[in-house]
C-alpha cells in the first residue's frame, strides 16, 4: 500500500510542475507586475553586438497609447492600452524571458528623454543579459495565459510602466510610461547606450 501512495504522490506532484505558468488557475488580478531576466541575442564572432529596440508611442488616430522592448525573434516585452481600431483591445505580451526576484525600480533617475508628440523608436547596445519590469494596470481583473510560448493579458489597460537595466550592474537603460486617459507616452533612455531608430 505504501508504494502504491508514494507513486501516486509522485504523479501528482509531476502533473503540478507540468502546469503552464499563467495557465487558468491564476488568480485574475487588476495589476500585472513581472520583473524578467531577458537573454539578448547578437550578431557577430567572437564577440557579438547585441541590441535592444525600445519604443514608446502616445495616442495617434486610431490607434492607443503603447510601450515595448524587442530582442526579435525570441524576446518581446510590450503593451497597448487599447482599444484599437482593428485589434481589438488592449494587451501585456511576455516572450522569451524568465521570472526573477531581482529588484528593479521603475524610475527615469539616469536617463534622458521624456514626452514623446509622435512615437519615439531606439536602439540599445546592451550584455548578453538584460533586466526587464513591466507594470500594467488594467481597468479591470484580469489573467496572464500562455498561448503559444507567449504570456499574455487581454483588457483595457489604465497605465502602464516598463523599465529595463543591464545584468550583471543593473544600471539603467530604458523606462518607458505610457497613460490612457491623457494618451500620453514618455520614453527615457541611456544616453551612452541608445540612439534614435528613425
């Protein structure tokens, strides 16, 4: 009898650490707050260069305040406050990176910039590893779920924040906010480190 316990322990236990993380028993919650290790890829041998894109655009016409950094094809971290004319409403979207419990401010200390009228577009020489933070808070509760290798939460999104910082150091790169209501955007970054991406 004690082996057949200790078996059915042990299924149980696998089939727990088999769930997804924000599959559907994760509690619906207004503040999505996640602070992520992202691996930066690069071209070039043996030392690569690696760049981050980094954009932050207010509301123009149609289309919603909304933030983002992309290490593409692998690592995105975004969000658009929504609603948008033909995609629907807004979102958080988290690709390619891993949960951490390193802290990590959401501050613009450091940085240059500020309110961008257009849509600002970076580029961001940065380590084979970088910190990110995104906070996004919703109108209402809602649930990171993962669809095809992408976390993502769908609602109308009140502000959001984005920071990013180098690792190891974490010293600052990016901070990025964006605000519904005003449907401004600011982005502020490392002036010895970024340049404009026309």
């Amino acid at each position: 009898m004690a082996r057949i316990s200790v078996a059915g322990a042990t299924v149980a236990v696998a089939a727990l650490f088999a769930l997804p993380v924000g599959n559907s028993a994760e509690s619906a919650s207004r503040i999505v707050d996640r602070t992520l290790v992202c691996p930066m890829s690069g071209v070039g041998y043996p030392d690569p260069a690696r760049f981050l894109k980094v954009q932050a655009q207010p509301r123009l016409g149609d289309s919603s305040p909304d933030a983002g950094v992309y290490n593409l094809p692998e690592v995105f971290v975004d969000f658009k406050t929504g609603p948008d004319f033909a995609h629907g409403t807004g979102s958080v979207r988290l690709q390619g990176c891993t949960s951490s419990r390193l802290r990590l401010e959401l501050s613009r200390r450091g940085l240059r910039g500020g309110a961008t009228a257009l849509g600002d577009r970076q580029n961001c020489e940065v380590p084979a590893r970088v910190l990110v933070r995104l906070r996004a808070v919703f109108k209402r509760p809602v649930t990171l779920r993962r669809t095809e290798g992408t976390l993502t939460a769908r609602g109308r999104i009140a502000t959001g924040y984005l920071a990013v910082a180098t690792l190891p150091g974490r010293k600052p790169l990016v901070f990025a906010s964006v605000n519904d209501a005003t449907g401004k955007a600011r982005l502020f970054v490392a002036g010895s480190r970024c340049v404009p991406n026309p």
